[in-house]
C-alpha cells in the first residue's frame, strides 16, 4: 500500500472516531472542537461523468441550451465546461467511472442535481421541439415546478423554476 493510501486511511479512522462516541454521530462534539466556524461560501461546481463527450455536449449544449465555457484548462482526459450562474458544471469522459447509471429511466429519487430555470415554458418548448423525454411535475410539493430529464449516460438531472403563485 502507497504512502498516500496508508495516511488517507489513517484520516478516515480519525474521522470516525471524532464523529463517534458509543457508536453514535457526534456532529456537536465536533463542531465544539472546530470553534463552530462558517467555512463554506457555496457550491462551485457539479462534475458529471460521461462516456462520449459529443453526445453530452449535445445534450447540454443543444438540448438544455447551456453555454460552453471556455475557463476548462488542458486535462489529459476529454471534458468539458459549462457556466450555469455563478456556478459550473463539468463533464468528465470517464466510461469506467461507477456513478454512470446505465439507464435512461427518469428516476427523481436517484442521485441527481437541480439547474434554476427563469422560465419552466421555453424550457418544455425547447425539450418538446427536440422530442427529449422528461418527467413534469408542476405543482411539486416543493413549491417549485419539476422537471426531470436524463443526459445521454443517464445522469438525472432536475429543472426548476418558481412557481407563479398569481395563477
């Protein structure tokens, strides 16, 4: 075993005994050793793995109508970048990688990410003019109209907009 993987399974041993005390999670104790200390400033980004990047891109690019950044450095791996707000998402060719679902079945509950949409109209125009399935749910019990589509690998992806609570 590597160096690396002898002191990153020494930290996850540490880990576990900060957070556990008689075998159950304690967030507090540990939080009292941190100083309780705000350390997070937002999500920066959401990696997607992908097995073919033209597919991907097409789906994210010409299906969802998202804007390729050109921020991505030179990996020595395929990918690509995108600019959604002040956020990111970055698609990874990985073929191997285990989060690839192997099913486009539109599953709401599996592990997905949510992208805001300003209007939930274009959006269903745009996913209906390309004959994309999605699953709809306008009167969420979130509080917000749901719509969940699937990439090309079979990443869940979530759109969501206010709902126009004057109607």
């Amino acid at each position: 075993m590597s160096l690396f993987n002898d002191q990153f399974s020494e930290r996850l041993r540490q880990n576990s005994m900060a957070m556990e005390q008689d075998g159950v999670i304690n967030a507090q104790a540990c939080i009292k050793r941190r100083g309780g200390v705000k350390m997070y400033d937002g999500l920066h980004h959401v990696a997607v793995a992908v097995t073919d990047l033209e597919k991907a891109k097409h789906f994210y690019g010409e299906i969802l109508g998202l804007q390729e950044s050109g921020e991505r450095p030179n990996f020595p791996f395929p990918g690509a970048w995108y600019r959604i707000g002040g956020n990111q998402l970055h698609l990874i060719v990985h073929p191997e990688a285990r989060t690839v679902r192997g099913t486009a079945r539109i599953d709401s509950m599996d592990g997905h990410f949510a992208i805001r949409v300003k209007d939930m109209n274009t959006v269903l125009k745009r996913l209906n003019d390309c004959g994309w399935a999605y699953d709809d749910r306008p009167k969420s019990i979130t509080g917000w109209h749901q719509v969940f589509v699937t990439d090309p690998d079979g990443n869940v992806i979530e759109l969501n907009a206010e709902i126009d609570r004057r109607r």
